[in-house]
C-alpha cells in the first residue's frame, strides 16, 4: 500500500496524494504534479476592492478615482484588471482602468447635469 501524503489513504483511493489540498484532477489540469506538494495549482484571485471611489466635479479625464486591489493566493500572481458585462455594469463606459489597477475617469463629471452615484462591474484575472 503506497500513501505519499501519509494521510492512512492509499493512494490509488485518495483524491489527493500530495496531501496539498488540491485534488489530483485538478492538479493534472492546470499542469501541476498530483504527487508533489510543493507543485500546486492555480488559484484564482479571492478579493477584489477599490480602495478610493470619490470623484471630484469638473475635473480633467484621466482624473483619478481609486486604486483596485486585489489578493490572489498565489505567491507573485500576476493580476489583470478589467471591465465585465452584466448586473451593474452600465457605467463601465464612463471609466478606465490602467496598466498600474488605477480607476480613471473618462470625461469631467458635473454634479448639477450627471447622476452623483456610477456602479461599475470589474474583474481580475491572473494568469
């Protein structure tokens, strides 16, 4: 009976023989070793917030709102931020966001003629 991770589970009936907390299926499908620990699959990025979200009236584009930022429970993920369809998407257009994960406005904002609230729909992706 072989029982890499020592678990009491034989390998051949542990969904897990590395003992890292990845299935092996999921290990073979992102690349990963099943039967090492130290080789472990992608996770994805678990928090996503913008730190910042008041705009001042009238001010240039490229104005800038707040910085995302995001934890991925990978050690040095590379994360990518960008806008996402669906619910509380629609002002998505009156923003851009950077290279850096910065929150930019597209055009001056004037309290007295636009809307003094703008839900915005982002997702961050690694690699």
């Amino acid at each position: 009976m072989e029982d890499l991770d020592g678990d009491g589970t034989e390998d051949y009936f542990d969904p897990d023989d590395d003992g890292d907390g990845f299935p092996d299926s999921v290990e073979v499908t992102y690349g990963s070793d099943p039967r090492d620990p130290n080789s472990v699959a992608n996770a994805a990025p678990d928090s996503l917030e913008l730190n910042g979200s008041t705009i001042l009236e009238n001010q240039a584009p490229k104005t800038k709102v707040g910085q995302l930022i995001a934890r991925d429970p990978d050690a040095n993920a590379t994360l990518t931020f960008s806008f996402a369809d669906g619910n509380g998407s629609k002002n998505n257009s009156l923003f851009s966001i950077d290279a850096n994960g910065s929150l930019l406005t597209r055009f001056p904002f004037d309290f007295e003629t636009n809307a003094s609230t703008y839900p915005i729909r982002v997702r961050v992706s690694d690699q």
